[in-house]
C-alpha cells in the first residue's frame, strides 16, 4: 500500500510552490523597476503600464 509519505518521497505527487521565482534577485529587480515606471508614469499625469483595472477583479 502506497501512503502520502511514500508517494511524496518517490516523487508521485506533484508539489506546489507559489513565488518561487519571485526570491530571484533578477525578479526582485525587474519588479522594483516596473514599481518606479509605474509611479513616474502616474506622477506624469499618465496611466500606468502596470495598473489593476477593476474591471478584471
């Protein structure tokens, strides 16, 4: 009989890892980045690139 441990051990269950790639230093950077164009472009009286639209919550 196979249990959750035994399966998990043979690599049988997939794993989910949420963020994983956001530790990436290139991430955080890309992320800080778009964080400061969206800021100017909003300061510069425009629409940020990046912005939530409540239309799509």
């Amino acid at each position: 009989m196979i249990t959750r441990r035994t399966a998990v051990a043979a690599g049988m269950l997939p794993f989910v890892l949420p963020h994983l790639g956001s530790a990436a230093v290139e991430a955080r950077t890309e992320m800080g980045e778009k964080v400061i164009i969206n800021i100017k472009t909003w300061m510069d009286g425009h629409k940020p690139p990046d912005r939530v639209l409540t239309s799509m919550l």
